[in-house]
C-alpha cells in the first residue's frame, strides 16, 4: 500500500500513476477512461472524479488534479483508480487490499 499525503484545501495534481497488472506488466489504458475514487473508513465514498492520461507516450499513466471539496479536511482515505477499457471490461487498481492511502494533512 502506497501513502500520498497532501495538505487541507490544497488542489494540486498528483504525480502520475502507473499502472500495472499482478504479474508487473504495465497496462495499456488507449481508448479506455479512468475515475479516481476515494472512499472513507467505513467504506462511504468521499469523492470520484474522472482521471487524465498523464502522458501520451505512457497510456499506462494516469493522474488526478483535486479540487478544493476534495481535501477540506483532514482526514485519511483509501484511494483507488478504476479503468473502464474500450471494451468494456473495468478493473481495480491497484488491486485490492492495497489501495492507495491518501492522507490529508
């Protein structure tokens, strides 16, 4: 489980994430779109919000720019990134246990 810590009321852009399969493989996201969720304790969701390719020349990349409801207030979630692909199968990342621990300062 990876940790990103951002302070409250900020609404910067994370740095990209690549994503990658089980076996460590990248994943090509072309033609395909992502959301970036985040969801509380107890499993209630706090925000999700369609992600961007983050590079063009690395479709395996996506990033999210939070905005200001996002992070205003302290709190930590468990943060994941949802990839519906072109043909329509949608799969988890990272995948589960291991979200993303989004820690707002």
């Amino acid at each position: 489980m990876s940790t990103y810590q951002i302070r409250s009321g900020d609404t910067i852009t994370m740095d990209p994430s690549t994503l990658t399969n089980r076996a460590g493989a990248t994943i090509d996201l072309t033609s395909a779109t992502a959301q970036f969720i985040a969801d509380d304790w107890t499993g209630t969701n706090v925000f999700t919000h369609s992600a961007v390719i983050a590079n063009n020349t690395n479709p395996a990349q996506l990033k999210y720019t939070f905005v200001a409801g996002d992070t205003a207030r302290k709190t930590t979630l468990r943060a994941r990134w949802v990839v519906t692909f072109s043909g329509g199968a949608i799969e988890t990342f990272p995948t589960a246990p291991d979200d993303l621990l989004l820690v707002v300062l």
